[in-house]
C-alpha cells in the first residue's frame, strides 16, 4: 500500500530554513478525494497537488503513486460521476507530470467510457492524460497498434495523431501497412498527412481527420 510512513518534508536547498513540507499523508489522501468532487474543489485539489509535485522528486513521486493507487481500484466504475472526475482529473495530472510509471495504467485503460461521448472526448478520460504525455507515449501507443481489438487500435491512432511529430507519424507509416480494419486503416491513412510534424498535434482545420476518426466518409 502507498501510504507507508514516508519522510514528509523535501529539501528545496542545503540549509534547513529552506526545507519546504510536502503534503503530510492526510493532507495528500484528502487532495486525491477531492478530485472525484465538484469541479470547482477538484481544480483546487489540482493545484494543490501540482504545486507539492513541484518541491522535490520525493514529493512527486508519493502524488503520481496516490493517484495511481486511487485510480487503479477494481471496483472503480466511471459511469459513477465520482469515479469519472477521479480519472478525468487524474489522468490530465499524470499526463501534465509527465508520470512515465502511470503509462501502463493509463494504456490499458485506453477504451475506457462513460457511455457518453463528446467532441473533447472528456469521456474518454485516459486519452488527455496519454496525450499530455507527449512522445514518452509513443512507444506504448506503438505496442497498441499491434492489438487484436480494433477500437484500442483506433483510440492509438488518435493519442499517436494528437500527440504529432516525426515519431508518432512513422509509427503510424509504419502501422498502416498492417491494419486491416477498414475504419481505422483509413483513419491511419489520413492522421499521417494530418499530423503536424514540426509543431506537434493535428494541422490546424483539419476536417477530413475528425470525419476519419468519427469513421464518416
């Protein structure tokens, strides 16, 4: 379990006026909770939490393990509203922290939703925080491309599309050759000519790419 007892102050520099306390375990608990409330106290939380993860890595990494801890229960269900701010706020966080040990939860839960859907795709709520990632992801996303189950495949091509850059762009080159769904080959197809490779993400007015990812001809 994460919460062991754990030095509960960073050093911010070498003398001991300059140590500066990283969120007790209450204090972190209660931050992580508050991610699942309102959106109002949830952004609070956000940047309570943004701010400890600023003071020392020690700091950062007891945040990215209570959030992974809190967002990796098995009877975790975001068709609950709790459960759906949890994830939501979790994984725009672990993405911003670039948390490189939260990929492989973040990965596997790549199809998951609400039952809803929206243009943001805030109910999909593992893609903001693969995509904030940026190109740590792409790697695992690659390994994605290889899934039997096509709609992980189509949600990788739109993380690997809205990530952009050379990288993402090869790895998609690269995948089109092998895919065989009709839907996600020509979502591929036009993600490579979509992506902006020298500023990363999707060209700006890009149309046909949300039709392609809506699968509309």
């Amino acid at each position: 379990m994460f919460f062991n007892p754990i030095s509960m102050s960073c050093a911010s520099g070498p003398d001991a006026g300059s140590i500066t306390p990283c969120l007790t375990n209450g204090e972190l608990a209660k931050a992580v909770v508050s991610l699942s409330r309102d959106y109002n106290e949830a952004q609070v939380a956000q940047d309570i939490l943004r701010r400890s993860s600023k003071q020392s890595q020690a700091c950062r990494r007891r945040i990215i393990a209570a959030l992974m801890e809190a967002m990796d229960k098995p009877d975790l269900d975001i068709r609950i509203q709790s459960d759906a701010s949890l994830w939501r706020e979790g994984a725009i966080l672990l993405g911003d922290l670039k948390a490189e040990q939260s990929l492989d939860l973040l990965l596997a839960h790549i199809t998951m939703t609400t039952g809803d859907w929206s243009s943001t795709m805030t109910h999909q709520p593992a893609l903001e925080g693969i995509i904030r990632m940026g190109s740590i992801a792409i790697p695992g996303l690659r390994h994605l491309l290889l899934s039997e189950d096509s709609r992980t495949r189509h949600y990788a091509v739109y993380c690997l599309a809205s990530i952009g850059g050379l990288s993402a762009r090869q790895a998609l080159q690269t995948a089109l050759l092998k895919e065989s769904d009709p839907c996600v080959k020509r979502f591929i197809g036009i993600s490579i000519t979509a992506i902006d490779v020298k500023h990363g993400g999707v060209k700006p007015d890009h149309g046909e790419w949300a039709k392609a990812f809506l699968c509309m001809s």
